[in-house]
C-alpha cells in the first residue's frame, strides 16, 4: 500500500479507470464529484492518497482530506468489484485510521448495503443519511416577497462574526456537525481559500441576523499544484449552509436566500449547483424541489464510537 500526496500520470489513469469501473458496476459514483474533478488532475495539493495495487493494477484507493479541523479528518474509497470481500477496504480503512486518528469521519456514495456493511464491519456507526440534490442554473426562479422590513446583504466579517455564529447554533440545535460552533470553527472557514464574502448572503430585521446561506465554488477555472503549471477544472457551485432563525420560519426566508445565492453563482458563470441536506429535513427538501433541484444520490456518514 502506497501512501501518496500526489498522483503520478499513470497513477492517476488507475484510479479513475477504478473509479468508473465501480461507478459502472455499481451505478453510482464512489467518490464526490467535487473530489473527481481534483484526481482528474492528479489530486490537490492539500490531500494525501492511498493506493492498493495487483499485478499493476490499481484494486483499491482512498482519498484522505485532514483539511476540517472541526469535522475532522474525512475519507472516501472505493475498491474493484473483482475484488471485494478480500480484505482490500478494511485494509484502507485501517491505514486511513493510523494516518487520520480516531476522528476519522468515512462517507458512503449511494447507500450500499456492501459499503455500509464495510463501514460497521471496522467499527464504523452511522451518524448521518444526507440527500444530494442538483440543479442547473439555465433558468432561475423569480425572488419571491418577503416582509418589506427584512433586507438581504452580504456577509461583513469580523463584524457578522458573533451574531452569524449566534443564528448558526440557535438553528442547529443538537446538529451533530453544524451545531454548537465556536467563534475558532467559523474563523477556520473563514481563512479557507474558498472563502468569498459576496457570496456569503445575510437577512437581517431590526439589525438582527435572522438568516443566511452561505455557497462555495469547487473547482477553480484555474489551479495550481506547488508551481507547476495551471489546468482548467470545470467548476460547480454549492449551497453550503443554509440558517434561518426558527422564531421566524414560514416567512420564506429560506427560499429568497437560496434564489440570491443560485443568482449569484450564475453570474459567476457556473452551470449547475449542489447541495446536501440531511434526510430528516423535510420542509428544507421540499423547498429545494420547488426551485429545481432533483435527487441524484445520497450520502452516508460514519464515525468510530
């Protein structure tokens, strides 16, 4: 087993010639687009990999990001469908915990009773069942009306720093990632470099934060691995978070903030837009149908004990 943090040209063909052989024969991806779109360029800088090989072959990898030091470490991995039921994914698993430590979180691409019997067979228990959702940005609803005394802005930092935090962890309550944040967890996502404040959106009453959304780019149209030279990535949009003080629910907030978001990352020139939203959310699902989003998989988180 080879821990790696990059890919060579030929280790790069192996592992996505492995990963749509998986997707091929499991008909859903293994590993998150966002992910893809890096290992289509011999991965990012800030990840690490692990690579399991037969005869040449690549039969196994796993993609290790250490980069959330709130969450914790994350890993996905996928194994070749000749090749399953050998050993081949605990021993990835056992070698991302050595390396990543008893924080590891693994996720699950497309709820696959193997997968999920591999996670709980190494300890792992489930935490999280999260749908994936997709739109494209071709044509974006109208903004609806709202109270007149509500206004929508940009994030200030620093100065919407306490009271964002404030709605954050009064709208998710008991959440067991997005809830109870320190003032250090959202300054660590502050000084990633994804980090833009237009488009961070805010929705203030009687200069009070009631809600907000917050949306990423992933994949830069440029992108650069210690110097070398730059590559395209085809980028895609996300919804990250989504918070609405639920004193004030049922004011379409939600639906008002979400539209300004999808507006902006159209005009950022993006194409299509992501989200998660855990399965329990009910009403938050139903709002993003209503503006075009569709199912297109789902995730499962898991965490050692």
């Amino acid at each position: 087993m080879l821990h790696l943090k990059q890919l060579t040209p030929d280790q790069q063909t192996g592992v996505l010639a492995l990963i749509k052989s998986a997707t091929d024969h499991d008909q859903t991806p293994p590993i998150s687009d966002h992910i893809l779109l890096h290992l289509r360029h011999g991965g990012d800088k800030s990840d690490s990999h692990l690579v399991i090989t037969e005869n040449e072959k690549i039969i196994g990898y796993a993609h290790l990001d250490q980069t959330d030091l709130v969450a914790g470490p994350a890993v996905e991995l996928v194994v070749d469908p000749d090749h399953r039921q050998t050993g081949v994914g605990s021993q990835l698993i056992s070698e991302a915990i050595k390396i990543c430590g008893q924080r590891l979180r693994l996720w699950s691409h497309g709820d696959l009773p193997a997968a999920s019997k591999l996670a709980i067979a190494n300890n792992f228990i489930k935490v999280r069942t999260v749908i994936q959702m997709i739109v494209d940005l071709g044509e974006i609803k109208q903004i609806g009306q709202i109270d007149s005394a509500i206004t929508v802005r940009t994030f200030l930092p620093g100065l919407d720093c306490d009271n964002w935090l404030a709605l954050n962890n009064k709208a998710f309550t008991n959440h067991p990632e997005q809830g109870n944040w320190s003032i250090n967890d959202l300054n660590l996502r502050l000084k990633e470099d994804w980090f833009d404040e237009k488009g961070f959106f805010i929705a203030e009453k009687d200069n009070q934060i009631i809600g907000a959304t917050w949306t990423k780019i992933h994949g830069a149209t440029s992108h650069q691995h210690d110097g070398e030279d730059s590559h395209d990535h085809p980028a895609i949009g996300e919804i990250y978070i989504t918070a609405i003080d639920p004193s004030y629910n049922r004011l379409g907030i939600g639906k008002v903030l979400t539209i300004t978001a999808l507006n902006y990352l159209k005009y950022q020139g993006l194409n299509q837009v992501i989200l998660y939203v855990d399965e329990e959310n009910k009403a938050a699902i139903n709002l993003y149908q209503s503006l075009g989003f569709k199912e297109f998989g789902k995730d499962l988180l898991f965490k050692l004990p």
